[in-house]
C-alpha cells in the first residue's frame, strides 16, 4: 500500500466582497477625473485650445 503525495497547497480564492459600489468614489468623482488640469500658464492654455480646436471653428 503506497500512500499518495500530498497535494500542494492552494492559493488562497479571493473573498467575495458585498459593499455598496457606489459607496467608492471613482475617479470621474474628482476634479483630475473630469480633465481639469492644475493651474497653469495661460501661453500654454491657448496652445492647447489652438492645437485642439476643430477645424470648423478657424
């Protein structure tokens, strides 16, 4: 009678978590989510607002 190795131990299965989503503040929550930008310089500003403006606004 041979006795079988024993078998190597499992990772642990990630808990399954009951909270609330919407309790969680996503990043679309915060100012940095929205695009918002820190203040800056207003040269770069309008840079930015020529190098993005569309075509049709010229």
């Amino acid at each position: 009678m041979s006795t079988a190795p024993d078998p190597e131990p499992r990772a642990p299965r990630p808990a399954l978590v009951f909270d609330d989503p919407l309790d969680q503040q996503t990043s679309d929550d915060t100012d940095r989510g929205w695009g918002d930008r820190p203040a800056g310089d207003s040269a770069a500003d309008l840079k930015r607002f020529l190098d993005e403006k569309p075509p049709h606004h010229l």
